[in-house]
C-alpha cells in the first residue's frame, strides 16, 4: 500500500512544491526553464488529409473541393518545446474559409436539405447523435462555448467538443453571434471529418506511422520494439489507442504536451519514473483541475526566482494560440497552457493581496 502511494506521488505533474520531500534537492531554483526542458520523443509526420464520409445513412456527397491541411495535424509530428506539431503553416485563409464552406453546404444538403445550415445547432445535434448511436461520451454530448471579453470587434470564441477537442473563431468576426458561428464552423468540419473510416489508429495506420518515424529519425527496427525508446513509446501510444480516431488521440496527447512543456516529464525521469509508468499511468488519466492547479504552481514558483518570466510565456501563449486558432488548427493545447498561466498569475495576484 505505502509502495502505491509513493508511486502515485512520483507520477504527479507539479515540478516543485508537494514534491521536493519526495526528492532531495528539489527546489524553487532548481526549477526547469521551459527553453532548457529536454526535447520529447521524435514523433512521425501525421498523415496527409483525407477525404470525408458523413456516415450518417445517406449516401455520401462528391467529395468537397481541394482541401488544405484540414483536419490539422491531429498527429504531433517532431514536437517542440511550444508543441506545435510539426511547425508546418495552414493554407491561405480564403482557401481555408472555402474548404470550410464546402462541407458545412455538404452536411446542409445531407442532413436537412437545401439552403443555409445554423451550425451551431448543426454541431449539437451532430454531438447528440454521435451520444445516440453508442459513442463513449464520459461528459455527455454538450458542446460548449466561451467568447474572449472584448467591447468592440473583432470578436473571438473558442468552442470545446465533448471529448475535450477545441477550436476558435478563424475569420474575423464583427458580432459576437458570428464569432461564435466561425468557431461551430471549423468545429464541424473537424468533426465530419473525423468520422472518416481512415481517420482510426488501425494496425495498418501503426505499422506505416512506425515506418515513418524509423526513416524521419534514422531509427532501427529495435527502437520500434523497445517502449524505453522514444519510437518505441509513440508505438505503445498508439497500439493502447487502437480503434480511436485522430481527435481523441490528440485529446490523449495533449495531456503529454503539457507535461513536456511544464518540464514535469524531465522531473518524472529524475525521480525515478520509467517511460512505461508515465505512459500507463497518464494514458488513463484526464486533464483536470488537480493537474492544472499543480502546473500553476510551478509557474509560480518560477516567477518568483525568474521575474517575468510569467509574463513572457503568457504573451508567447498568447500569440500561438492566436495563429493556431486562425489557421484553423486545433487548439486545446495553446488553450491549456493560456489557462494555466492566467490561474498561475491569479494566485500570484492573491500572495501579493495577501501581504500587503
């Protein structure tokens, strides 16, 4: 029972704090820069877009005009430090604004006739649906929107899918109600097209993202074979997600991008933690407030040995999560580590209260 405790404690995320008794030496200073956090595991190039099956009982439209790289990159490809997979840039915006029109007119026309499609309706009742037939919904299937305080435009909203997927307002919105519109849009495209047969972590998909990684990295077939090595854990990732589809792996992943970026998975390796146990024991864990909470501690404490260094990732934040949402990518990540920095600032707001 003590042996559990122990290892639940050495798998938590906070960097410093609650931690440091678990390991000697731990402490405020010692924290890790987020520029200094070792570089993850090399990760394959997700794959190409593919083509869209409603798969809602009519039979499926010609497919919509040539698409940019949309549903974006739901593979990390070679994660940096920011976690932008693969650091590649989304088509031009009119391409993008076109692509999006084509399979919004497509549901349209496939669900409920002809003529124009109230998208935010369209987005739940897509969600309900999916709910319906048996899909796996621990949350239920609301769809559920916020819209970024602003008195004059261009209005911004963010919307999170069931599963925890998030997307934003891509064109520039002069009314609250289109913001929120633009974000149901890119959100249902994402959506449709996650329903695609090709868009599930097969045993095909595995071996061929194995390969590719192998050769992007200059890898052996013994790297593949080995969970201890960076290859080898992406194919355990993807082998314990077998069946899922791209959105709910990113769901997956975003959680390890955090624990990267926070510098929490090099302070795992420090105190002990096998590759193995964090996958395992993060593979079935959540994003939640006790994470999060524990990462805005760290930021903290950060803070307060490096002055402004708060406010320096904060404004970095801030300007990839706006051309990420812009591009039309997914956004959860970018958004995570936005709200963590501002619970971090709060709390630093409330000790600076506190003592005066």
């Amino acid at each position: 029972m003590m042996m559990e405790s122990l290892r639940a404690q050495r798998l938590q995320p906070g960097v410093g704090g609650t931690l440091r008794s678990l390991r000697p030496g731990v402490t405020a200073s010692s924290l890790p820069a987020p520029a200094a956090s070792a570089p993850p595991p090399p990760l394959p190039p997700p794959p190409p877009p593919l083509g869209l099956s409603l798969s809602l009982g009519p039979p499926p439209p010609p497919p919509p005009p040539p698409l940019p790289p949309l549903p974006p990159p739901l593979l990390p490809g070679a994660l940096g430090a920011s976690g932008s997979p693969g650091g590649s840039t989304a088509g031009p915006p009119v391409v993008l604004r076109e692509a999006v029109e084509a399979v919004v007119r497509s549901f349209a026309k496939h669900t409920q006739g002809y003529g124009r499609v109230n998208v935010v309706e369209a987005l739940q009742e897509f969600w309900q649906m999916k709910q319906s037939r048996g899909a796996d919904l621990k949350n239920g299937a609301l769809v559920v929107y916020e819209m970024v305080p602003s008195n004059s435009p261009p209005y911004v909203c963010y919307v999170t899918l069931p599963g925890g997927s998030c997307f934003g307002s891509f064109q520039f919105c002069p009314t609250k109600a289109e913001a929120r519109r633009s974000a149901a849009k890119i959100a249902l495209m994402n959506s449709v097209f996650n329903e695609h047969p090709s868009r599930r972590i097969t045993d095909e998909f595995i071996e061929k993202s194995v390969l590719e990684a192998l050769a992007s990295f200059n890898g052996n077939r013994e790297e593949a074979d080995n969970p201890s090595t960076g290859i080898g854990a992406f194919r355990f990732m993807l082998e314990s997600n077998k069946g899922k589809s791209m959105l709910e792996f990113q769901e997956l992943m975003t959680v390890f991008q955090l624990l990267h970026w926070n510098g929490s998975l090099k302070a795992m390796r420090e105190r002990q933690c096998s590759r193995q146990e964090v996958l395992a024991h993060y593979s079935h864990r959540a994003l939640d407030d006790d994470i999060r909470n524990q990462m805005a501690m760290d930021w903290v404490s950060r803070e307060q040995n490096i002055p402004g260094a708060l406010s320096r990732e904060l404004a970095s934040t801030e300007r990839e999560l706006d051309e990420a949402r812009l591009a039309g990518k997914e956004l959860r990540f970018h958004k995570e580590k936005k709200d963590i920095l501002m619970l971090a600032a709060g709390q630093l707001g409330n000790m600076h209260s506190s003592n005066c």
